[in-house]
C-alpha cells in the first residue's frame, strides 16, 4: 500500500505543477495578447520553420479549420505572414514575420529565465535524475492518452 501513496503523492504533484505552469503560461501570455493555441502554432513553427496550414495541423494534432483560424489571428497580429510555396503553387507557407520572431526570442528568454529560477541550485544529479524520470512519464503519458501528439517534446 506504502508504493500506491507514494505513486499518488507524485501524481499530486505532478497535477500542481501542471496547474501551476498552466496559470503562469496563460497570464503572461495574454498580457503580450497570445492564447495558448497561438503561441503553440508559433512554437512549433520555430522549431520547424516555416511549414503548410496542413503541415501544422498534423503537427499540433487538430484539424485545417483549427489551424486556419490561428493563423488567421497570428497574420492579423502581424506575427505570421502566409508566403507562396516555392515547389507547391497550390499551397502556402506560415512563416513567422519579423515581430513574430522578436516575440519569439522573448519567449524563448522568458523559458530560459524561469528555468533558472526553478532548477538553479539544484544540484546536477537531482536535475538529470527529474528529467529522466519525466521522460519515462511522458513515454508511457503519450501511450495512454488518445490522440496525443507525436512529436510534443519539441516544445
């Protein structure tokens, strides 16, 4: 019974850390006037470049029309453009605009700082020991939830 407690006090946890980044992400997101959804197109498109509405939708594991009204909010907030296909004259390429980019390397800071702030003095072998076991949670996460997306560990 001792290993079921411990296993349900590291699901707790794990539940508030979720909780906790959730509300962390969406405020300061919205004080820079993204979504969520958004900001996961634009993270993605930073990881892969500039990419087809299609391309992103497999990508993001929702549907063309999902994706067309992001993108449609992102060109209306000048941070994607839609750029002819060089190989392909039926489709388009999201590409991210020069605002989108610079908003982008402030996101990537603002990771980049909150990681300090959570795991600095941590000592290494504890920070490489979390990450491992992150790793095999999310493995077996990704199996067990329905339509979880192939490729999240790139954000």
């Amino acid at each position: 019974m001792a290993g079921d407690d411990v296993r349900i006090d590291a699901l707790d946890r794990l539940l508030e850390v979720s909780l906790l980044l959730g509300r962390d992400t969406a405020a300061s997101l919205a004080a820079s006037g993204l979504t969520v959804a958004r900001t996961t197109l634009l993270w993605r498109l930073r990881t892969a470049g500039p990419s087809t509405q299609r391309a992103l939708a497999d990508a993001l594991g929702v549907s063309a029309r999902n994706v067309t009204g992001l993108v449609d909010g992102l060109v209306a907030a000048g941070l994607v453009s839609r750029e002819p296909h060089p190989a392909d004259r039926r489709a388009t390429l999201v590409t991210p605009t020069a605002r989108g980019e610079e908003l982008l390397n402030e996101l990537g800071r603002g990771q980049a700082e909150l990681a300090g702030q959570l795991f600095d003095g941590l000592p290494p072998e504890r920070l490489d020991g979390l990450v491992a076991a992150l790793d095999d949670v999310l493995e077996r996460l990704r199996v067990l939830v329905p339509g979880a997306v192939a490729g999240e560990e790139d954000r």
